[in-house]
C-alpha cells in the first residue's frame, strides 16, 4: 500500500482542504490511525468498518486500515442506524470508525471530522476482500461487494493508460463521495497513485466548484456525476477559466440538453464514465465523442449477452452469494441493457433490466426500498416504482398517517433511498389474478 | 428591519422543475439532499447572496414548504452574518 499510493515526497502535496496536506502529513496522519485502530483492536486478517463522511480521517483510516493488513468495510455515512446495524451484524468488523465530532456548516464536500474508534468484535474478516462496500440489494437487504487488494491496484492502473484523465502534477475537483467507486477509485486512489492533487470545492455549489478551479495554476478535472453538470451549467462564472481542463462525470445517462447547456458555457470535453461497484470503471468516453456510448478501458472485455451486457470479471465479487445470473465463468451479468457495436467495439448502454435506479449517481434498488414500506407497522400492501422519481404507493390499515410513515420510512432508509411521493390508498390496484399493478401510469390513476 | 424576501413557494417549485424537467404540478413535494443543494444554489445565484446554513438547519428540512422557511430566515439575517 505505501508503494502504491504514498509514495513520493514528504513536500507533495495530495489533497486541498483547502490547506494543503503534503504526503509526510498524510503518512503521519495514517501512522497515527493506524495506533488507534490497533489500539482498539484491529489485527490483520480483521475488518474495520468505516462509517465516515468524505474527511481527512476516513482517508487516514482507510489507508491505515490497508497498511494493519485489514479489510475495509465501507458504510456510506447517510445510512440510517437501522442500516448500519444490519450490516455490522451481518460483516461482524472487529472496530467501528464513526465521528465523534463534525463541523464545516452544511452542504459540504469534504467534513471536518473527528473520529472515533471502537471495538465491535473479535472475528476475522469473512472474506480475503480489502474493501467491502454495500449495493442497494435485489433482495431485500444490502448486497456485499467485495474487492481485492489486487483488482484494486490494477484498477487504478487501468485509470493510468486511459487517455483524457488528469495527469501527474494536475488536479481532481473531487465532488463524489470517495465511499463509492467513482470517488473512491477514480477519484482518492489514483490521485493518490498517479500524484494527482485531490481538491473538494468548499460545497456543493457551482460557485465554490468554480472556486476550487481557479485557486491554483494547474489543469484541473472536475470528477463528478449528471448533477454537478447541471449545478456548473447553471453558474456564470466571475472570468476566464484556462485551468478548467474538462469535466468527468459517471453514474447515469447525461440528458443531451444538460450536456449541451455545459459545453456551450465552458467549451471544455465532457467525458463520461460507466462502471460499477463490482469491477469499477468498465469504459470512458472522456472526450464526449461518443456519447452516449463509450469504450472499454484497458483490460477490460464487455459483451452483449441476449440484450444484457457482460463484464470481464476474473472472481466471483459478491460476499456470500453464489448468484450464477449475477456473476459466472468470470462474467459479471451487469443487468443494464446495451449493445456492443461489432465493429468498433464500442458500448451503448440503454439502461437497466431490473428494479435498479440511480439517484444522484448512487444505486437504489427498489425492490429494497418497497420490501422497506411493505414491511412497516400499519402497513398492509406497498408498490414502490420509478416515475421520474421514487414513487411510493401504500395501502395502510386506514389508522396510519403519511406523517408516521414518513417518521418510520426516515428511521429505516437513507434520505437517497426514500420515496420522493407517496401515496396512501385505501385499496392497491390488482389484476384479475390478484397481483399488485405496477404500472406507474396505473398507479397515478389509482392516487387520484 | 426585515422584510420578507422576494422569494415563494411556486419559485422553488420552479427550480425543481427545472432539475427534473417535470412540468411544475407534478415536482414531488419531499426533497432529498440533491434537491436541496440545487435550491440552495439557485437561490443564492438569484438573490447574488450565500445562505449560510447549518447542518440542524438542513437536517431538518423535508419538504418545499420547510425549504421555504429555511430560505427565508436565511435571507432576512443580516447579509454579514
């Protein structure tokens, strides 16, 4: 871990907070979570469950956790106690990392973080993976992810040889959670590797991401997905911005309209990426050449499989599930309808076969999300479905109030998880054979 | 003094829609994270001012009509805090 991500001198400087913090810093900061982690417990062959926003502590401890020899159990700090309790119990870490102080006001990026660590449980990890990180699941509870230390490693290697990423002595305006691939990955890791400065805006607005831009000399990528683009395109900036090398988003379809509305007021490449948690980045398109499809990236082969797109995956990436439609003969069936265009090999994807959406570039499935509401006191029957949003659609045993399921759905779901409407129905349209409709235009008609 | 801004619930509700590109009936009426930071900066881009708001603030914010409450405290306090 010290060759791959902190090596270089003490006097580089790897992330802008916006005070500089040099890689002596960083490698200070990680030997002292390291003695806390150990501290607490932590052994190598154990887990570490990190339960922190974006902050220099999570990066300190995630990579102190790396160097004890531990995995790294990554839950996302918007998921509700509910949430993470039933994760705990099921991936039984041997120390919780969670802040025992936050500041900064709201809307930040990057959080001013204190942590604290406790020790949880005296098991080994349940899988040889360095990192863990949790998918919004088919089933019901969460999907565990698992990867290695090695794919890890030739992932950020895979981000090395693509053509249109910051380069060495550049900068990332990191706005993705680095819980998640694309941040993770895309973003901490190979900034870290490749010697590229790691720079949050102050928030989450347009002008602090033009901020961050303009506060140094050197090209500066802005990494982040569709939102952002809109929060950009939606900005007059103060002047000229020659650092603005380009912006980079993933996680969803840029509509047309809001990439167009970008580029007509910034004239810099808007790059798109696909990947998934599973493997992470699958293919690129960093110049917007062809969107929407994009190219794999190095090493990695996609095929269409009956309508549904298969990634290279040498093994199996899901903890505890042996889902032969998920993953086999190191294919991961990704569950988003494409193509592949035989010629030029390049990937259309035309979105997804199952119940997964993307809110904000992180992955909901809605079958969690309706066994969530189906699964509540007072409620007898629930239709979860997309329309445009997160459509709730529940029939309750007439005494529960919206307020209450609102209160209930808030102490169960994390707030990217949760219906945007919900409708309470005396009685749930059925077919004639007694399944519950789950057409939203049906569903719309019933509400009203 | 403090009047009342210039700011009402059927802007809000235009800011979403323009987010979700949903005619403005149909613009849900809870917000999550994402809609509150497009809000938070469309209103400060229209009233050239920042909201300083604090993390109780937002927490507490669910719906349009509690975003319009936040917003205008926010914008009635003195612009230098």
């Amino acid at each position: 871990m010290d060759d791959i991500l902190l090596a270089g001198r003490d006097s580089d400087v790897c992330l802008r907070l916006p005070d500089p913090v040099d890689r002596g810093t960083l490698r200070r900061l990680v030997g002292e979570a390291q003695a806390r982690l150990t501290g607490a417990g932590l052994r190598a062959g154990g887990a570490a469950a990190l339960r922190l926003p974006p902050s220099l502590a999570y990066v300190a401890h995630l990579l102190a956790t790396w160097r004890t020899g531990a995995q790294a159990v990554l839950l996302d700090h918007r998921l509700t106690d509910h949430e993470v309790d039933r994760a705990l119990r099921r991936l039984t870490p041997q120390v919780v990392v969670a802040p025992v102080r936050s500041g900064g006001g709201a809307l930040r990026v990057f959080v001013d973080v204190d942590a604290g660590v406790t020790a949880y449980s005296d098991r080994p990890a349940g899988s040889p993976h360095a990192v863990i990180q949790l998918s919004s699941g088919s089933t019901g509870p969460s999907k565990v992810i698992g990867r290695t230390a090695a794919d890890l490693v030739a992932e950020v290697r895979r981000y090395t040889e693509i053509d249109g990423v910051a380069r060495p002595g550049e900068r990332i305006i990191l706005l993705p959670s680095m819980v998640h691939v694309l941040g993770l990955v895309g973003g901490l890791l190979y900034g870290l590797h490749a010697g590229v400065e790691l720079c949050p805006p102050e928030r989450l607005s347009g002008d602090a991401v033009l901020a961050a831009i303009a506060a140094q000399d050197t090209p500066a990528t802005v990494l982040g997905v569709p939102f952002h683009i809109g929060l950009l395109a939606s900005t007059v900036p103060a002047g000229p911005l020659p650092q603005f090398a380009r912006m980079t988003t993933g996680g969803e379809l840029v509509p047309a309209a809001v990439a167009r509305a970008f580029t007509d007021r910034y004239g810099v490449p808007l790059g798109n990426m696909y990947g998934m948690t599973e493997v992470g980045v699958i293919g690129t398109d960093l110049y917007g050449r062809n969107r929407p499809a994009i190219a794999p990236a190095p090493g990695i082969r996609v095929r269409e499989q009956d309508g549904e797109l298969w990634v290279s995956c040498p093994a199996n990436p899901y903890v505890g599930l042996a889902d032969p439609t998920r993953w086999a003969d190191g294919w991961l069936h990704t569950r988003d309808a494409g193509v592949v265009d035989p010629e030029t090999g390049l990937v259309t994807i035309r979105g997804r076969l199952d119940s997964q959406v993307s809110v904000g570039g992180l992955k909901v499935d809605l079958t969690e999300v309706e066994a969530t509401v189906a699964g509540l006191p007072g409620v007898t029957a629930a239709v979860v479905v997309w329309d445009d949003g997160i459509s709730a659609y529940v029939q309750t045993d007439g005494a529960t109030t919206e307020e209450t399921l609102d209160h209930l759905i808030a102490e169960r779901l994390a707030g990217f998880k949760r219906p945007r409407t919900l409708h309470l129905l005396d009685q749930l349209p059925r077919t004639t054979t007694g399944k519950l409709v789950r057409s939203a235009p049906a569903l719309r008609d019933a509400a009203t | 003094m403090s009047g009342q801004p210039d700011l009402g619930r059927a802007d809000l509700v235009q800011m979403l829609a323009e987010l979700t590109a949903k005619p403005t009936d149909q613009v849900p009426d809870r917000l999550g994270s994402m809609e509150l930071a497009w809000l938070v900066h469309l209103v400060e881009q229209r009233f050239d001012r920042r909201l300083d708001l604090t993390d109780d603030q937002v927490a507490g914010v669910r719906t349009v009509d509690d975003a319009l409450t936040v917003f205008r405290a926010s914008l009635t306090a003195p612009a230098d805090g």
